[in-house]
C-alpha cells in the first residue's frame, strides 16, 4: 500500500460489542491512541436491530434490550478519548498492521501498533444451502428480517415458515406473531434445536409455534412471490426422505441457518483461520498466527450471548495495548485439541508454562450425565474436570485450568 501513512496504538476494526469492549479496555490498559472503525453509521453492531430484552445479565447484571447495551457501551467509548469514525470501512489489512480506510474523507492508511479484529459475522443464505426450486420474491435471511422489522419498520409477509432453529430465527418467530404474521412452523433438519433451550420455550412453545424436528425445505415455489415451500423429513444422514414431502403454503420464508464469521481482512492479513470455527486460530491473549493482530466476538468464533463477545473484547483489548507497548509473548506454544464429542476449543493454542487459562467449548451433539475433562496429552494428567447434567451444541460453554501448563492439552467429553 502506497501513501502517507497516519499512526495509533491500537486499531479496532468493527464497533459492535466486542470492538467497543476492546476499545475502552485498550485505553484503560494504557494505549495512547484508540481508533475504532465502523462501516454502519451507528456503533452497536448487530444489537441495534435485537430490540428484545435478555442482554447484560453478565456484563452488566441486569437485562437489557440490545439498543440499550449498544448505547451504553457506546457511552462508556464517550467518555474516554478513543477515536471513533463510523461510516467508515476498511478495506485492506496487511500484515504489518496498515489498515486501508474508506471514508466521507476518501481513502487513507493507518499504521498500527496492534490490531483488533472485531467485525462480527454474516448469516448463510438460500444459496449456501442450495434449496432447489423458483427463485421469487420472499426469502429472507432472519438477521435481514430483523433488520427491516426492527430498524425500518417494514412488514416481511403473512404467512411464514422458518428454516433452521439458531437462535435468531426462533426469536424473530416471537417477533413475526408479535407483527400480526402467521408462523406456520420452525424445521430444524437436525434432531435437536441449534437455539438456546430458553428461547425454544420463550419464542416457540409459549406462542403455540410447532418446531418439527429431523425435517427440511426441499422445494420453494411461486413466482413472483413465495406460494409454497416443500417440507421433507430426513434419515439420518440428513438426505430426504422421500414420500415425506408436504406442501405448506406461506408467503414468506425465513433463513435460520448458520452464521459465519466475517474473516476477509484476516485472510488478507494472512491470519491463520480454524475449519472448527471460522475464525482465527488464537492463543491465551486472543492473538492470531499475525503478529500483533488479535480478533475477538463473532468474527473469532460464534457466540450466542453478546456478554461473552463483550468480555473476549475487554481481553483482545488488553492484550493489545501490551503488545502496541512492545510487550512480547515467550517462545514455545503448546497445542491445544478437540477430542471426543467435543465441536472445538478456544484458544487453540497456549504459551507453554501459562496457568489460570479459561477455554471455551461447544459439544458436537446433546449430551446428558456430561463429564468434561482437560488433559494432558503425554502425562495423560487431568487439569480439569466438570460435570454436568445435559450438554448441548447450542450452549458455549467455559472450563478453567488454573495449573501452569507444560504439554499439548485435549479437551473431551465423556457420557
Ligand atoms: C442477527 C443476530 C441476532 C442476534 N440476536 C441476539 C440476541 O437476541 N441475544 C444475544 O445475546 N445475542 C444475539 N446475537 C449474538 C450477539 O448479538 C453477538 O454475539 C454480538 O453482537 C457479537 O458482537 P460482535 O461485536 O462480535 O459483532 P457485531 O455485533 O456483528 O459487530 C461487528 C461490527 O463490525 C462492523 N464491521 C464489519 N466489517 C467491518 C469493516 N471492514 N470495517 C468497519 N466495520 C466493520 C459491522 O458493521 C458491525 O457493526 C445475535 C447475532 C446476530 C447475527
């Protein structure tokens, strides 16, 4: 990249709620100069359009809507001086830290002591599933159908059907009822909810919603406008079964079905990505294989409360103002894997010789009577163990290893 070229200590790319918790800890930790970079217009990030309550438990010890979190953390930004741009996007990153911004300004580079990835995750769509039939109006993604509900006020449909259980589809479930819309059902192709349990209960089985298990949309008919989906069962490999088919006429239908971390700066970066995750690989500090480059929130890995993306911000943050003030981590790096049932791990690697580490796991399927346990993979050593009563892939979950570590590690989970 050519050009003069503008410095800061930390750079945060994205002003959701991991940006902005990185931001304000960067600073607090004892960066200079903190420039957080946002494309929207607003800071927030995908809280803006979550109008619902049920944020904040952890962060803030109360629940809040997501707008309201969003304005706080954005309040708390105020009060420090931490440069904020929004309506500004970048464009490129390279490996020694130089951010190419676009901005009412034009475009200009900036150098930075460290960099913190934050820039969230997009939703997949009808072709990344690749549902056959007419391509009409009417399908949406339900992040896109939050968005024009809650942000411009638009009506989606009449009649819906929702693909896939995550939990943003079964909350904007509740919503459509909430707008007058017919739900006609929830299909999840697996044999369990991707959604948290509470908003199972809380969107679907309160509001008489049927979520049918083990099923999936086939076909999407209609010309212009949606008409009909086809709805099918599935055998265990989740192909349809055939002679299950039914036809269920709706207007609408709502894409539920698995986000993906927004990574295209990394990979321009260079950034070591996991296939677990699709987020950067990390160690303890959240620093990707790039030097000086730390990612945090959606686009590290998906979260299903924006209190743990907050709190991977506050520490992504941290981290980076000690680096940006020349700190470096020691030499040898210790591995760390998923083992038995268990979907992945985070970080994935650790500073040989580092205690008090807190890793986040996600089960591969439901598991009731769990015991999960962290172990050394020459001594056969057991750092840490916990129990619990049922397991479930929606749910991230946290287990702590307080002796220093001295040997690759694996994480399993037995019934
Ligand atoms: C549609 C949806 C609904 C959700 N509903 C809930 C809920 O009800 N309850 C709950 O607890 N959690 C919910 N979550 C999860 C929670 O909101 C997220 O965990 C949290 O918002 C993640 O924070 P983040 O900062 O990592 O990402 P985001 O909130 O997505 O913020 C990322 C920001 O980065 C910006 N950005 C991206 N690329 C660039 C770039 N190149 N340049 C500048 N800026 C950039 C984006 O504009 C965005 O503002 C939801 C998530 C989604 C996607």
């Amino acid at each position: 990249m050519k050009g003069p070229v503008e410095t800061c200590d930390v750079a945060v790319i994205g002003g959701g709620p991991a940006g902005l918790a990185a931001a304000l800890c960067a600073r607090r930790a004892g960066a200079g100069t903190v420039l957080v970079i946002e494309r929207e217009r607003a800071l927030g990030g995908i809280l803006n359009q979550c109008v619902h309550d049920g944020f904040g438990l952890f962060l803030y010890k109360e629940t809040i809507s997501g707008p309201e979190y969003a304005e706080r953390l954005a309040e708390d930004v105020a009060r420090e001086p931490i440069k904020v741009e929004t309506g500004a996007m970048v464009l490129d990153l390279s490996p020694d830290r130089v951010l190419r911004i676009n901005s009412r300004e034009g475009y200009r580079l900036v150098r930075a002591g460290a960099v913190v990835l934050a820039m969230g995750c997009r939703e997949r769509t009808r072709d990344m599933i690749e549902i056959p039939g007419t391509r009409p109006a009417g399908v949406f993604t339900a992040g896109l159908a939050q968005n024009l509900v809650n942000l411009r006020n638009l009506r989606v449909g009449n009649e819906a059907v929702i693909l896939g259980s995550g939990d943003i589809g079964l909350i904007m479930a509740r919503r459509l009822v909430f707008e007058g819309i017919k739900v006609k059902g929830v299909f999840e192709i697996l044999p369990w909810p991707g959604g948290l349990e509470r908003n199972v209960r809380q969107c679907l089985t309160d509001f008489g919603i049927p979520l049918e298990l083990g099923a999936t949309v086939v076909e999407i008919r209609g010309r212009d406008r949606v008409e009909s989906v086809v709805v099918s069962g599935v055998d265990e490999a989740l192909a349809p079964l055939p002679g299950t088919e039914r036809i269920i006429p709706c207007d609408t239908l709502l894409l539920s079905v698995g986000l993906i971390p927004e990574n295209e700066l990394s990979k321009r970066a260079g950034v070591e990505l996991s296939p677990f995750t699709g987020g950067a690989v990390v160690d303890e500090r959240l620093m990707t294989s790039v030097p000086g480059v730390f990612s945090c929130g959606n686009v590290l890995h998906i979260h299903d409360v924006a209190d743990w993306a907050s709190f991977e911000g506050l520490a992504a943050g941290e981290r980076a103002a000690r680096y940006a003030a020349g700190e470096r981590g020691p030499g040898r790096t210790i591995r760390v894997s998923a083992g038995t049932n268990v979907k992945y791990v985070l970080p994935q690697l650790l500073t040989a010789g580092t205690g008090g580490v807190e890793w986040s796991f996600r089960v591969k399927r439901p598991v009731r009577g769990a015991r999960i346990e962290v172990t050394g993979k020459t001594s056969g050593r057991v750092y840490a163990r916990k129990k619990y009563a049922r397991l479930l892939p929606s749910e991230l979950q946290k287990i702590k290893v307080q002796a220093a570590v001295d040997e690759d590690l694996e994480v399993t989970c037995h019934e």
